[in-house]
C-alpha cells in the first residue's frame, strides 16, 4: 500500500504503476448484512453506528473494468439511505444484481463499500479498456451502466439495468481503492484538488441534466428557477448553472448562515424557510400547501416581477405539492430525488389546468457528465466543498448530512494524505483565483479531526 502511495506521489510512469503489486485487501468505509436490523424500532438512525471502516478483499476486475486508487470522495445522500438501511436495505440490490451472473455474482458479499463520487488515479485496466490507463487521473461518475443494452444507446439513464454506483453496486468511491467501469472514467479537471474534484461528479452531473440537458428543463435566458434546499449538495451547483446559463435564481434555504453562503454564490433572491411557514410536514396539508404556496409565490413576484419558469425539486413530500403549485402556467418541476419522503400529495387541477409539466431526472448520463466536466475545467462552475473529513471519520461526515448540518458538499480523504493536493495546472488555478474556487469554504461547518480542511 505504501508503494503505490509513494508511486503515486514522485510521479510514476504507467508502466512503473502497473508492476506495483496491489494489495490483498484495502480500507474501505461499508456496511455489513448483519446489520441490517440494527435500527428496527429506532427513531434516530444515526449512520455513525452502521458505517464501518476497515478492511476488505481487493476484488478482480472485469474486462471492461479499472482499479482506480481513491484519493478523495464526498458524501452523498444516497450513502446516508444505505447506511440507514432504507427505504429497503442495498443488500438487496446486490442480490438482484449478483443475479444476471458472470462478473455481476462478485458484488452479493456480506458487505458494501459505499459511495457514489471520487477522485484518484488509474491503476490498473481490464483487458477490454482501450481509451484509458495506468496514472491517468480521473473522477468517477455514479452512472453505472450496461453498454450491451440497447436503451443505453439511446441514454445511458434509460437502460432498464443503469445502476447507481456504490449505492446499487458493491466496491464504491469511500475507501482506499474502488471498482469502476470505464464509462464511468471523466478527466479530472486539473486546477483542482483531489478533495475539490471528488466533490463535484453525481451532484454537479444531476444539476446539469435537471436544468441544462436536452432530456431536462432545458433552461434558457432569463428564466426565473426556484431551487429548494439552496445551498445544498444539489442546490448549491444549480445555482451556479441558472447564473451561468443567463436564469434568475430563486433559492430557499433554512438558516441565516445558510442564507449568507447563498448569497455568496451568486444567488438573485434568497428566502428562508421559515418566512413562508414550511416545515417538514408541510406536504401532509393540502390546505397548508396552498397557503404556504401563495407566501412563497407573493415574496417572488415581489422580487422578481413574475412566476418561476422552473422549480428544481429534490426534497419531495415536504415541497412537491408546493412546487406544482407555485411554477407558472406552463412552467417545468424536474425532480430527482425525496430525502423527506417518497409518497408526494399535490393538487392536481394545478397541473392539469395550467399545463404544467413534471419531468423525473436521475443522475446524467457520460455525455453530459463530460459537458459538465468541461464547464468545471473551464472555471465556470466552482466546487461547493465546505467540510473537509479523512476517511476513517467518515461516519461524522454522513452524519453531518443525515442531520442536514452541511453547507455545499462533504469531501472524504481517502488516500490523499493531506489536503491541498492533485493540482497539475497551478497557472489556471491562479487565473481562476483560489477564492472563486472555494465560494463555500468560509463556512466551514467543522474544525477538530486529522485531515480536515
């Protein structure tokens, strides 16, 4: 293990990286079957006691496969479901794939290793990748697809076996070492750290395939955009892309620090929850959700002039039913996600008589992931990290979301010893400025612990 992390810090050919030999087993953050029952009756299902880190048998690599040694990943909530065992535990998932046989019965083993983002750097290739190799540095995109089946072909989320990588599959992005397919592979943006990069893939991709992709809201200039949970690992990216595609942005977040650091993205309007009476029971009301509607409504016409265009919704029952409510007569409400619930109550004359539309967006797919990639490389859209944790506090780190403390993105170091590192394009993060590249790095949510930034 300290050869290859040496190896990987003097600059190592790829030849030289591929005569390192692996080891047998590797650190990783996961969950174990046995476990999956330990919150059964428990209100607070706090993921510090579910995720394990420790080690874990090195697996082989298909052919279509590479070995990417991790230096950094981030949370996502998705790992915050597996490590709360719901809505079903992801075990089950790597049943149903283990299933299809071949290489897919090496992912149903009695633990995972979770997480759907990272950063790192190539070290070994299976005998069918052919566009890439040992030492190239990359960040991982979570859309795990079958490229033998024809709806991938069409658009890779369309493939009925596309998979969340690290969430539905086994040997996830939160561990020294992580298994991944090669259309998965992304150039990492070179002015940026590990930490900064392996921030940025499932979040920043979903945000751009919700507003800017062809198959999303398809945003254009000047439209106003409603982005619930603002300043989130979502929210904070879609800012960024309305600011940046010429929209105006409508940001609701639930704190005064929280509203600060929206503001300091570029945010055009800023409302906190609590000035229009939402709460997280809010979606079980249909008569609360018209009123809290007509609040929110009233504040954004006032600020705005008009209607939003589009609503980008991830939060689900508390707000969907607002959300149909308040887009205008033939406005857009793309979702991806329901982290307080799945069932949603709206009013359905509100839909069906303003014509509006709601489109459910999942993840992106390796083309749009690569033209998000680019607008990072390029310096127009900016990391969110603002925690900084080493991989063996990782449980602090998902709790962190679980609890809904965070600002921005949660970063994990993983085989990075030390922040700071991975830059190979120094100039253009000088002519980018660090400052730009850190909007949310004044709020810092958490200080103590190696590792942190």
């Amino acid at each position: 293990m300290n050869s290859i992390v040496e190896a990987l810090a003097g600059g190592v050919t790829a030849d030289q990286l591929e005569r390192l030999e692996l080891p047998a087993e590797y650190t990783a953050a996961h969950l174990r079957v046995e476990d999956v029952d330990m919150f059964r009756g428990v209100t607070d299902k706090d993921v510090r006691k579910s995720l394990r880190v420790g080690p874990v048998p090195m697996p082989d690599l298909a052919p279509d496969e590479v070995l990417v040694a991790v230096m950094a990943s981030s949370i996502n909530y998705n790992t915050v479901w597996s490590a709360m065992f719901e809505p079903i535990p992801t075990f089950r998932f790597l049943r149903q794939y283990a299933k299809e046989g071949g290489w897919a019965a090496r992912h149903d083993l009695p633990y995972q290793v979770v997480g759907s983002d990272g950063a790192g750097v190539i070290v070994r290739v299976g005998s069918g990748v052919r566009r890439w190799r040992s030492g190239d540095h990359v960040v991982l995109s979570p859309a795990y697809v079958d490229d033998q089946e024809p709806g991938t072909h069409g658009d890779g989320m369309l493939g009925s076996e596309q998979r969340a990588w690290g969430f539905e599959t086994n040997f996830g992005g939160l561990a020294h070492f992580a298994v991944v397919r090669a259309s998965q592979l992304i150039p990492k943006p070179a002015h940026l750290t590990w930490e900064e990069a392996a921030c940025n893939t499932l979040c920043a991709g979903t945000a751009y395939r919700m507003l800017v992709g062809e198959r999303g809201a398809r945003l254009k200039q000047g439209d106003v955009v409603l982005i619930w949970g603002a300043v989130g690992g979502l929210g904070a990216y879609a800012v960024q892309f309305v600011k940046n595609g010429g929209g105006i942005s409508v940001g609701v977040v639930g704190s005064a620090q929280k509203a600060e650091a929206l503001r300091k993205l570029g945010c055009d309007v800023v409302i906190d929850r609590n000035e229009i009476g939402l709460g997280d029971d809010a979606g079980d009301d249909p008569e609360h959700v018209i009123r809290v509607g007509k609040r929110l409504g009233a504040i954004i016409r006032r600020e705005v002039g008009e209607d939003p265009n589009i609503v980008f919704e991830h939060v689900g029952r508390a707000t969907f039913g607002i959300s149909v409510f308040v887009v205008r007569r033939g406005g857009v409400v793309v979702t991806c996600g329901s982290s307080t619930g799945y069932q949603h109550r709206y009013d359905n004359r509100y839909l069906w008589m303003k014509l509006k539309r709601v489109i459910g967006s999942h993840v992106a797919n390796l083309q749009e992931q690569w033209e998000c990639n680019r607008l990072i490389g390029l310096g127009r859209i900016m990391p969110t990290m603002s925690a900084l944790y080493p991989l063996a506090e990782v449980g602090e780190a998902a709790r962190l979301v679980q609890t809904n403390q965070h600002i921005g993105k949660v970063a994990v170091l993983c085989l990075a010893p030390e922040p700071g590192l991975g830059v190979t394009d120094p100039g253009l993060r000088a002519r980018i400025g660090v400052d730009r590249l850190n909007p949310l790095g004044s709020f810092e949510t958490v200080q103590a612990g190696a590792g942190r930034s």
